[in-house]
C-alpha cells in the first residue's frame, strides 16, 4: 500500500493521540495557552477527531481522539479529515497502537472511484520506521479492500464468470490451485442444488463452483466456504423492488471468505486450504426452479422447495458436502443468510452459530480483542422439527417463520453433521451509512477475528 513510507520530511506533522480521558491532564500539562486554545475550539477528544494545535516553535502538532476500546475505527476517522500530506506518530507509542494506526489508516482511505470519472488522488502517508514490522497489517488491510472491492461492484460486472476470475487472479498471485465446474457440468460432477438454483440465469452468466486450494497437504486441512449469489432477486417469489437495491452484496459471503483466504496466504499460515465458492445468479425464467419443485443434494437429501428466496442455504449445502469431502479440521461458512438475523442483531453483529464450544470461544475472544463484533446465536435443536416436510428429507424454510436464522443454520448442520468443528457466519456484508473507517457500501465483517484465531492455531 502506497499510504505507508518509511522516512519523514521537512513538511511531516506530528500526530498526538489522546482520548477524553486523559485530555484534562494534558492540557494542565500543556499550559495555558494551549487550554484556551483546545477549549476555544470545544474540542473534546472525540473518536476520530482532529484538531491543529500551534506550537512556539511554528511547528504543526495535531491532536486526533482515540476510542481505547476500538483505536483502529478512531484512525480510520482521522485519516479522513486530514489534508493530502505525510504524517508521523509520536517516538513513545507501542506496537500494538501502531498496529491500530497502521489498520485504521489503511482503512479510512479505501474508496471505491471505479465508475467515477474524477478519481481521488489525496494521498495521506504515515511515517512507519523500517524496523517495525508491519506487513501482517498490511496484508490484512488489503484482504478487507478486496471484499470491499468486490462486494460494491456491481452485479453487471460482477456475475459468476466475473467472482470465478477474481478467485482464479487471487489463486494466481499466491500460486493456489484454481478450477470451476460450470453449467451442466454441475449435474454430471453431482452439485446438483447449485446448478438448479443458478439455472435460469441468461447466457454467461451460468452457475458454477468455484475451488481454491492452497498450501501443503501435510499442514493441517480447513475449509471456508462462502455464499457467491452474484444477485438474488428472489427468483419466482419475487423480491420488492425496495429489497433488491443492495442484492448485488448478495455475495458478501463469498467476498469476505476471499478476503480471509487472501489474508491466510499472504501471511503464509500453516495449513491445507480449501476455499468454496457456489457462485450463482438466482434468476427469473423459464427455466427458474419452482416453489413446491423436490431437489436431490449432493449428499442424496431431497429438499423441497419453500420458498425460492431461500436459496443461499441450498447452494452452501451442495458445497459443504464437498468441504466435507477433504476431512478438514474445521469448516468455516459465511453468507447473507436471512433478514431474521439482522433483525436479531441489526445490521453490524453478524450471527455466528457454531457447533463446537472450543472454536467458538476461541473465535469470540479474538473478536473482542479485534473489535470486530460476533454474536454467538443457538444451534437450538427443538426448532429443527421446524424444518420437518411430508414430502421430502426437509424443507429449505421452516414452518411458521419464527427463528429464520437459527433454522437456516439448522438446515446447514443437517448437511455438516456432528464430527467435523463447523462455525457459520450470517452477516450484512454492507454498511448502510458511513462511520469511521467504514465508508458507506460492501464491508468485511468478522473476518478479522477468523483471521487471528487461525493465525493463533496455525502460524
């Protein structure tokens, strides 16, 4: 990334980051003249805040406000505020605050220019010394700015050829594996639910699934897989026009595992990865399955058909029975699953249901110290007669609508089983509006947590 350099120069300014706490303190220390200043301006150190503070010597210093509970968010808030120029950070700061400032800065200047015919060309650099080592952030940032490239592309750009050569370009840049199974090869190669799912989509824009594998076969072998529905409209039980305003981040699953498997690669853990993307457009046309239609599963489950917006679960199946195939350690899944779960949890907590207490914990704790929010809901097993169909195995909605998330994650524990450790990972994948850091459009979310208890587990 262009926005870190290694060495100031004549005109570099001084950052001093401070929070409400301390602030009072400082200003006592400061003087006189700096108090009137900072209280002329009724400046209260607030996240991601910034204020000029002239100095005797005609220096600059700029005085930013850090949230000690989320100092990434706080920097990616400031590094939107300053002019085009080149800063530093005072001499005293620890490592893990210069982490935070090195995210928080990467992030704050991600912006998404492709169809904007005046590009933004401010260039705000940091000063990080050459000692320090930095290139785990940085990897992790540029992970974040790929699922948030993705995701905002729109759905005419971004169909399931287009997700295929993204995932293939990744495989390239880190010597993965890289294959997909298109069309009607989905019937003969057995994903038959990705391939009925994707069907109706024009000419093009065929359903496939994408395969990326990486690293040693002796290392230990997990699997993410991740929701690629390039845009839903519903397909025969049409969405309103008002729902499908943001369904190009219908694929906001498959995005934040690519980000997450970029991550994993470029900072080269130690594992055998296996990455799954069912990359679909569900479509309306004549060939669109149909409500009441009766679907065989990759594992030989017959599933009848709900409702045909509930189509996400379908594709994950076929592809998890595949994950399964390669006897992973573990199995991680993300998808825009259901509305229920951000009515649950709104639109910044995704749900993560998990059916192994160790994994889970160990996921959760990184997602605090990360600040990057999880919210552990039930796999609560009395629902699963919800799912109970006189017709087939099982139905891909539940009877009444009640605990759509919790019965969407059931309907995926049926094809996962008990013996393989499996986290799923309902999530918005959009911000709606902007924050700190956080631009308004597709967002990475948990992916930050995963990253660093697999880091822990595996490097």
């Amino acid at each position: 990334m262009n926005v870190f350099v290694s060495e100031k120069n004549d005109e570099t300014i001084t950052l001093l980051p401070i929070t409400k706490d301390v602030l009072s303190g400082w200003l006592d220390d400061e003087g006189k003249d700096h108090k009137n200043w900072v209280e002329a301006n009724q400046y209260k150190a607030a996240a991601g805040s910034v204020l000029m503070v002239p100095s005797d010597d005609k220096s600059i210093k700029i005085l930013v406000g850090i949230d000690e509970e989320e100092p990434h968010w706080s920097w990616g808030g400031i590094v939107s505020k300053l002019p085009a120029g080149r800063y530093q950070l005072p001499d005293d700061m620890e490592d893990d605050e210069i982490e935070a400032a090195m995210l928080g800065w990467a992030l704050g200047q991600y912006n998404f220019d492709a169809y904007k015919s005046k590009k933004n060309e401010k260039l705000i650099e940091l000063v990080v010394p050459s000692s320090f080592k930095g290139t785990e952030i940085i990897n992790i940032a540029q992970g974040i700015y790929l699922t948030r490239d993705l995701i905002n592309t729109p759905a005419q750009d971004m169909g399931p050829a287009q997700l295929a050569k993204e995932a293939q370009k990744l495989a390239k840049d880190y010597k993965a594996n890289f294959s997909a199974i298109v069309g009607d090869d989905l019937l003969s190669e057995n994903y038959p639910m990705i391939h009925a799912v994707g069907r109706a989509a024009a000419e093009g824009r065929e359903p496939r699934l994408i395969k990326l594998t990486w690293g040693k076969k002796s290392d230990p072998a997990i699997a993410l897989v991740g929701k690629g529905v390039c845009f839903d409209t519903g397909g025969l039980d049409l969405k309103g026009s008002q729902y499908m305003l943001t369904m190009k981040k219908d694929m906001g699953g498959a995005a934040n595992i690519l980000g997450l498997a970029s991550m994993i690669m470029s900072n080269e853990l130690n594992v055998h990865l296996t990455v799954l993307i069912p990359a679909v457009e569900n479509a309306v046309s004549g060939d669109s399955y149909r409500p009441m239609d009766i679907l065989t599963s990759r594992d030989g489950t017959t599933v009848e058909i709900g409702n045909t917006d509930a189509e996400g679960r379908l594709v994950l199946a076929d592809a998890i029975t595949e994950a399964l195939e390669g006897k992973p350690e573990l199995i991680i899944d993300m998808a825009t699953l259901t509305g229920a779960a951000r009515v649950a949890l709104g639109t910044d907590m995704p749900a993560i249901f998990c059916n192994n207490d160790e994994m889970v914990n160990g996921i959760l704790r990184k997602s605090a110290t990360d600040s990057d929010p999880l919210w552990r809901m039930p796999l609560h097993a009395p629902y699963r007669k919800m799912l109970d169909n006189d017709n087939a195995d099982i139905s891909n909605i539940s009877a009444g609508g009640y605990g759509g998330a919790i019965t969407a994650a059931l309907f995926l524990e049926h094809f996962v089983g008990t013996e393989t450790p499996w986290a799923h990972i309902d999530l918005m994948a959009y911000n709606l509006s902007a924050k700190n850091g956080r631009p308004k459009g597709g967002e990475a979310q948990g992916i930050r947590a995963l990253y660093t208890y697999l880091a822990e587990k595996y490097k």
